[in-house]
C-alpha cells in the first residue's frame, strides 16, 4: 500500500510539471495513474481530477473539465482538505464563466470566497477578482427568477430599461470587488505581475463607468509595473486596451503609437493571435484615416498570420500526438531496463553471496596454510637442536667407552647441552604461545604491542626469514587495550610484515619499521618498509582479493585484501602511501573505545 501509495504521488508530482507544457501529456500520465490506482476514494485521485479538469479545460473541452472537478469536488468532501475544496470551487467557477453560464459561475465564485473566509485564507481576492471579471461581460445577463419585479416584466422596453439598470449595477460591484482585491492583495503581496493585472481590471471597469481620469491614472500605475520588469504578456494586454480606449475617443495618433509597440512585442515574443490582432487595428486605423491601401495592406496581414495560427495549431496538435506515442514507446522501454535491471541486481546479490563465501573460505584456507606452514617450520627448527643433541650424546657415548671422558669435558658438553634445552623452551614457548592463537576464538583484551611482538618472534623461526632484515620498533608505552580475537590481530601483522618482507627481498636496505600511538579518538598502527614501492597506477587495486605483483607460487594476493576485511570489521581503517623504489607505508586506525 505505501508504495503505491509514493507511485501516485510520483505521477502527481510528474504530471504537475507538464501540465503548462502539454494537457495531453498530463492527461496520459492521470490517466495511467488513475487505472493502477487501488483506491479510487483516495485524496491522490481527487488530486488526479481536479488536474485532468484543468488539463480538459485548456484544450476547451468543458464537458470532460466540468465532470472531473465535479468528481474531485465529490471526493474532497471526505478529506480535510479545505483549500483542495476551494481550489476545485474556484475552477468550476472558471469553467461557467468561460462557456458563458454567468450565474452558475458567481455561484461558485461566492462558494469559494464563503469557504476561504471560514478558513481564513488569505488569497482570497483571486476569487474576488474572477467575480469582478464575470460582471464585467458585455453578454451578462441577469436572470428575471434572481430579482422579485411586478409582471410589468412582461413589457419588453422596460426589461431593457431593468437590464440596463441591473448591468450598471453590476460594474459598482465589479469596482468594489476590484478595489477590495487590490487592498488584499497589498495586505500580502505575492507578484508584482498580480498587481499589473488586478490594476488593468480596475482600469477598465473605471472606463466602462466613464471616469477617464481614474482610468487613466490606474493605467498608467500598471503599465509601469508591466515595463519594470519586463511582463510583456501584460504589455500586451495593457496595450490592446489602450488601443480600444484611445480608439473610442477618436485620438488615432496615440492608437497608431501603441499598435506601433504591442507589434513590436509580439512579433519579439512570436505571439502570432497578438500581432494579427494589432494588423486588424492597423487596418481599422487606416481605414479611418482614409488611406484604403494600407488599410487592406494590413488587413491582408492580419489575415495571413491568422492563417499561420491554424496552421500552427494544426502541427502543434499533430506534435503532441506524435509526442504522445513518443513518451509510450519510451515509457515501454524504460519499464523493460527497469525490468532488467530488477534481474540484475537479483543476480548481483546471489553473486555477492558466493563471493562471501568463497573470501569466509578463503580465510579458512589461509589459517591452515599459516599452520601447516607453521608446523613445517617447527619440524625445521627443531631438527637443527636435536640434530645437535644426538651428536653431543654420541660423542658421549664414545669418549665414555674409551675412558677418556674427564669431568671438565663432561662439564663442557653438559653446558653445551644447557644452552640448547634454554633455546628449545622458549622455542616451546612460542609454537605454545602460535598454537594458542589458532585456538582462542573468544573476544577479549588485546594488547596490540604484545601482540606484534610475537608475530614477530614467530617470524624468525620461518625458514624463509631473513636475519639481515632489520625490524625497528617505536611501541607507545600503556597503549589503549582493544576488544577483539587474538588470531584476528596476528594475521593482520603477520601480513602486513610478511608484504614488507617481500617488498625488501632484493633492496639495498632492508628495514622495517613499526610504531603504535594513540589519540583520543584511535588506536594507530604504521608499518613501514624500505622496500620496492607500489607503482602509482597499482595503489588503487592494492586491496583487491584478485590483484598481486608476486611470481606465480609466491603467493595469492590475498594477504592486504584479508587485511583490509579484518580491520574493518572492527570499524578500522587501512590506508597505504607508497613511493616507487623508495618504500611503503601502511597505516591502521582502530576506535579507541
């Protein structure tokens, strides 16, 4: 449910933004948002309706548009959504009064204004300012059912007489809602564009009372505004009107001044319905003038460009169908990569999966490879002294049987064996102290010095060691304890220090360096090598489980891969900076807890 619930609001959200570029854009996402919707009682579908009606209404389809607000209306009364319901109101409103149906649009309008009043939205001179426009229609009519009149009704002058009366009513309305808009609307400013208008509504109510100066006064406060900051659309319209005003008192010099300018725009603007508007006047103002060649000049433009807007409206229409079946093949094809790409990510776990088996594998692999190595290396160790023992006890043995076995050489062999059987248990001591570390799987207190210092003393009974790397240490004393499993921190050593004894195999000077410090954040481990270096290209695979620079038999490359699995599951850090034929440096950082 929730997630159906954020694919509505993602069409919504989509359609939203197409809705001034393309209604049969907006329409097809609705639409298909409305067929997956589940619940058809949802504020998302009354949302959904109330943009299909304003999408049907601006390709004046006012049957569809009045059906759809009519069910978003419907749908609202069950939200809490006053000013959905307000909005929805408003619209209907529109619809009336754009398909002439005057009454029914006040009736909406006045709902409108009712409910934001109740509420306490303080935009509501939009809706006063759709009334005011609704008075001002010439074709107003007034219904004879709204107004109680005598049955003189009947007498058709004086319905005219009534008519006029009422209609000169209408515009003081129309003048009060306007004045009223424009105070609510400098309670709270929103656009300067908003202003321009409401000061061009207030302008040409002031002309149909006949007060020129008012008109005149107003007009040029909104003009201003317009030109301030480039509104030309309102240019536009402020321009038509001075036309038609200037028109009415015969000034035709300041006509043909402003049909001059609104031309200049449109054809600047490319607002074809504006310049076959002002040629028409051009033709009106010639013909006046009595200059009929330039009067049916630009008459002849005047049609021609209107001509160009059906043609315009034929090919945009061809566009958006067109368009149309664009956007659904492209959404057919973004729905199968979607699909494919499902597929992949499914295949891409199960992969993840195997590789973490395979690296737990591994790790395994690794341990008994430390100690079969480890076992070997014992068997090696061992064989020197006992080798040495064997000897000491032969010579024993025959010095003994041919009596010549003094008490000092007894004395000097007995020494000899001392030393051995000293070498021998601290040679104990370690294989305990490694033995150990293969068993211990339990958390517990490390001291990373410590146990740094036994890998390394491990290390030197390794056949493979060399006695002429020299290991250096710099070991903070009382260094922080960390929690964690023995085996865990001598592997992570013992790789690092065996990368650096091959780093070093064939360099001129062959050290190592290790410190440990703290701060109060981190435990800090640097193991430092003068060895060969890692190429700069190379640094970044350098802890890839499948990269490595050694010979084939020399090892995995997977030692700094399992390093780097290892530090981080105790939330650690492993970063490496290296030097080509200078040496290489690593350095751990683990919490300090």
């Amino acid at each position: 449910m929730q997630k159906n619930n954020k694919e509505n609001y993602n069409l919504l959200e989509k359609a939203f933004q197409t809705l001034d570029r393309s209604s049969y854009e907006t329409i097809n996402i609705l639409s298909k948002m409305l067929r997956k919707c589940t619940n058809k009682h949802s504020l998302e579908c009354a949302n959904a309706y109330n943009l299909l009606g304003i999408s049907y209404w601006k390709i004046n389809r006012y049957d569809k548009s009045l059906k759809y607000f009519f069910k978003a209306l419907n749908l609202s009364n069950n939200f809490y959504n006053d000013l959905l319901r307000i909005k929805i109101l408003n619209n209907i409103g529109i619809i009336y009064r754009d398909n002439k149906e005057y009454n029914k649009a006040l009736d909406y309008f006045l709902k409108a204004i009712k409910e934001s009043e109740t509420i306490g939205n303080n935009r509501y001179y939009i809706y006063i300012g759709n009334i005011s426009k609704t008075l001002l229609q010439d074709n107003f009519k007034i219904e004879v059912k709204d107004y109680k009149v005598s049955e003189e009704l009947k007498n058709f002058n004086y319905t005219v007489n009534v008519l006029k009366n009422k209609q000169k009513e209408n515009i003081q309305k129309a003048l009060n809602l306007a004045l009223r808009e424009l105070e609510l609307f400098n309670q709270n400013p929103v656009r300067e564009s908003r202003k321009a208008k409401i000061l061009l509504n207030l302008s040409k109510i002031y002309n149909k009372l006949n007060e020129r100066t008012k008109c005149i006064d107003i007009i040029k406060r909104g003009l201003k505004i317009a030109k301030e900051n480039d509104y030309f659309m309102i240019l536009l319209d402020y321009y038509d009107f001075f036309v038609n005003f200037y028109f009415k008192s015969n000034e035709l010099a300041k006509v043909k001044k402003y049909v001059d300018l609104g031309i200049k725009i449109s054809n600047k603007e490319n607002h074809l319905s504006y310049l076959s508007k002002f040629y028409y006047y051009y033709s009106i103002y010639y013909e006046k003038i009595g200059d009929i060649d330039n009067a049916y000049k630009y008459l002849k433009k005047h049609d021609d460009v209107f001509k160009k807007i059906s043609e315009k409206r034929v090919i945009e229409n061809l566009m958006k169908i067109k368009k149309n079946n664009e956007i659904k093949n492209l959404e057919n094809e973004i729905e199968k990569n979607n699909n494919l790409l499902r597929k992949i990510q499914g295949e891409n776990t199960v992969l993840d999966n195997i590789l973490t088996e395979k690296t737990n594998k591994i790790y395994k692999m690794e341990k008994y490879y430390e100690i079969g190595k480890f076992s070997a290396s014992i068997v090696h160790n061992l064989k020197s002294p006992l080798t040495s023992i064997n000897g000491l006890i032969d010579l024993l043995k025959i010095k003994n049987k041919k009596g010549i076995l003094t008490e000092n050489l007894l004395d000097k062999y007995l020494t000899k064996l001392d030393k051995i059987n000293d070498d021998m248990i601290e040679m104990a001591k370690s294989i305990t102290l490694k033995a150990q570390s293969f068993d211990s799987e339990e958390s517990q207190k490390i001291n990373i010095n410590t146990a740094i210092k036994r890998t390394i003393d491990m290390k030197k009974y390794d056949k493979t060691f060399n006695p002429s790397v020299e290991i250096k240490f710099d070991l903070e004393k009382n260094l922080p304890l960390i929690e964690g499993k023995k085996i865990h921190f001598k592997q992570i050593f013992s790789n690092l220090i065996n990368n650096s004894i091959h780093a070093i195999e064939n360099s001129s000077k062959k050290k190592i360096n290790i410190t440990t410090k703290s701060n109060k954040n981190s435990i800090i481990v640097i193991v430092e090598d003068t060895g060969i270096g890692i190429k700069k290209s190379d640094l970044k695979y350098v802890f890839s489980s499948d990269f490595t620079t050694k010979n084939p038999g020399k090892g995995t490359g997977l030692g700094l891969s399992i390093t780097k699995q290892m530090v981080e599951s105790y939330k650690g850090t492993i970063d490496v900076v290296s030097k080509w034929n200078k040496g290489t440096k690593f350095t751990l950082k683990f919490p300090n807890n």
